[in-house]
C-alpha cells in the first residue's frame, strides 16, 4: 500500500527566475534562495523577513550547506535581488535579516523608526491583494509575458473583480490566467454590478466560462 505525502506548496516570485534562475550556475546560491523563500512561507508576519540564525540552523539540514558556503551564496543571492538583506536591531540584539525585494520598502520604513511591523501587518490584512500577488499566489510565477496581460487587466477591472475572479477559478479548480481573464470578459460583457457576482443559467458549473468567442483559448 502506497503511503500518501501530504505536499505544501509556496510560491517564487519572477525576479528568482529571471535574475537569480537565468544569471548564476551557483547551486549554492540556488539553494540558498530557495531556503529563504521555503522559510518566508511559514511566516505569519507581514511583511516577513527570516534572520541569518534561522537560516544558519536549516542550511545544513535542508541545503546541505556550511556556513562559509552559506555566507558567500547569500552575498551572491542578494546581488542578484530577488531578495534584499538589512541589520535589524531588535530590543539591543542586533540581527541580519533577508526578505523577498518586492517587501524592501515596507521594511526599510520600519528600519528607519517610520512604521511598525504591526502596522504594516495591520494595513496588509485590510488591503485587497494586488494582481500580480493574487496570481503567485494561486497560480504561480509570473512570466514577462504574463505580466504584461496583469498590467492591462488591473487598469480595465476594479480590484473587488480581480479578486472574486480569482476566487472562481480556484474553487472550480482551474487555476489558469486565460480563465480568469473569460470570467473578468464576461462580467464585463454583461453588466457585472460592484460587488457582486454574475448570474450564470449554469451555476456550479465550472465550465460555465469556456464557451463562446474566447472559449478555446482557455486550458482546461
């Protein structure tokens, strides 16, 4: 009898890929920045940040790698900038801290005594999540080419539309941008009120959004 893995899944942002993934041959490096990402995932701060001691007590377990490896991979990963260091002093306890770069202006605000991590925290919760967080989160990394179609659809729909757009697909199990963009045409077509969701003869029907003149542009 096969023994079932329950598998957790987190999401990378596309500076990994486009300046970390496509300018190093550093394995060290690789794994270094995947440490950083897998740590910030189980953080419940926002925005979140892992020091160098959490990393220093996983590298060699997870990464396989020494802490001299480990520092000279850090060095390399934030060069590349898909994640940013800082020195935080916490209650006279000075610590090295890493974040994904997409966080390094809310984090900087707080090094310099502007903000407060629970403020941010605070103010995160009662922000409707952007397009490009909602995709990483939902669907996964973001390509240039993808990014380009986000930019276009965050300024033609409201940010309520994006969100329950999102919502649909994942509860209908179709986790794919061109399914997405059909649900936002059609309650475009149709007169989709603020706030509420568009009435469908075929409700429950998952594939309620892939029929008519964009229908076989999405995947199934």
């Amino acid at each position: 009898m096969t023994e079932t893995v329950s598998t957790d899944f987190f999401s990378l942002p596309s500076l990994f890929c486009t300046n970390v993934l496509l300018q190093t041959h550093d394995i060290a490096q690789i794994k270094a920045t995947l440490l950083i990402f897998y740590l910030l995932h189980s953080k419940k701060k926002i925005p979140a940040y892992v020091t160098y001691q959490e990393l220093a007590s996983q590298a060699s377990s997870i990464a396989e790698l020494d802490e001299e490896t480990l520092k000279q991979a850090l060095k390399l990963a934030v060069e590349h900038g898909a994640i940013f260091s800082a020195t935080l002093n916490s209650r006279g306890k000075i610590q090295h801290i890493y974040a994904n770069n997409t966080d390094r202006n809310e984090i900087e605000q707080v090094l310099k005594g502007k903000a407060h991590f629970r403020q941010l925290n605070r103010e995160r919760k009662k922000t409707t999540p952007n397009i490009f967080t909602l995709y990483e989160q939902n669907i996964g990394i973001i390509t240039p080419m993808i990014a380009e179609e986000l930019k276009e659809s965050e300024k033609r729909y409201s940010p309520q539309w994006i969100e329950q757009a999102f919502k649909e697909a994942v509860v209908a199990n179709k986790r794919s941008w061109r399914y997405i963009a059909r649900i936002l045409e059609i309650w475009a077509s149709q007169g989709k009120k603020n706030g509420t969701h568009w009435q469908n003869t075929k409700k429950g029907n998952p594939d309620k959004y892939i029929s008519g003149k964009y229908g076989h542009l999405v995947k199934r």
